[in-house]
C-alpha cells in the first residue's frame, strides 16, 4: 500500500472514530411505554455518509425485502404488515456491509392497501441502510449501541443542524437573480 493510501485511510478512520453530536441524536418513546430509544434519523446518517465517503463514494442496494407477517384483526377489522430488509452497503473500493432492517405497517383499513404501501418497505430499507452503515463506525451511528455515551450525550440540548444542507438552502434563498 502506498503512503498516500495508507493516510488516506487513516484519515477516513480518524472521522468514523468520532461519535455523533447530539445534534443527530434523538428520541422516542418505547414500545408499549417502556424507556425512551435513542437514535438518528435516516437522512442524517445519509448526509453524514455522503460528507465522509462522497455522494458518489458509497451506494446501497437492497438484497432481499421479505413480508414477515400480514395479520387480520377481528376486533379492529384492520390489517398489520411487517416487512424486513436486507441492504448493502458498498464503498467506491469495494468494502462492504450488509445488514437487516424492519418496517411495521399498522391499522389498514383493507389487506390489499397494507400490501400496497410503500411506508412500511421504506422504513425498513432506511432501517437497515442506518444499520449497516453504523458497522463502518461511530460517526455513522454505531455510538448509539454505546448506553453510556447515549445517557450523556442526550442530556446536552442543541437546536437541530442540516449541516451543508442549512447553507445550500442559506445561499439559494439570498441569491438574487437579475
């Protein structure tokens, strides 16, 4: 390996190392009430994927979508779907990882419109896009796994960043055009 490589790589290593802000941090209730889950919105991971490998350093493509389970309900007479994701995740050198996602469709009036939704494939296809990019590290969300760093970072409050995203948006609305 030649040197530039070698730092190269080092300096990827030396960004994944670092663990996210609390800026892309966020919370929601448990299942069934239970204790608050900590976790980062997709399309931060995304944005944070593309400012360290590039938006054309990494794709994902997905492996396998499976329908889990299609229950009926009697009592409510609605449908419950589950679905799960298989994604890769590859970089522009060929690494990859792959890892499995989960979506839940709840409350369809009809089984043909539980079928037909495309929310709950999507949210298991960015869930296993998060998962899998958290295995390349930290700053991609593999911190999270970590209760200790996640019981102090949420308890720091920050307003909300888009990062790059804020100024692009900053530049267009100020832009004048003649």
């Amino acid at each position: 390996m030649s040197e530039d490589s070698a730092k190269k790589i080092a300096t990827l290593q030396a960004k994944l190392d670092k663990k996210l802000g609390p800026e892309y941090i966020s919370q929601r209730p448990g299942p069934g009430g239970g204790p608050k889950l900590t976790y980062a919105e997709g399309w931060k991971i995304i944005n944070l994927a593309n400012e360290v490998f590039g938006f054309n350093g990494w794709s994902s493509n997905v492996v396998s979508i499976t329908t889990d389970f299609i229950d009926y309900s009697e009592e409510t007479r609605r449908f419950n779907v589950g679905v799960t994701a298989i994604v890769r995740v590859t970089l522009r050198d060929g690494v990859f990882h792959e890892d499995v996602g989960y979506g839940l469709l709840e409350n369809s009036k009809s089984k043909g419109a539980a079928l037909d939704k495309a929310n709950c494939k999507k949210e298991a296809v960015t869930d296993a896009v998060k998962r899998t990019l958290r295995n390349f590290g930290n700053l991609l969300g593999n911190c999270l796994y970590d209760k200790a760093y996640t019981q102090e970072v949420i308890k720091i409050k920050v307003p909300p960043v888009c990062g790059l995203a804020r100024e692009i948006t900053s530049s267009i609305l100020t832009r004048t055009y003649a």
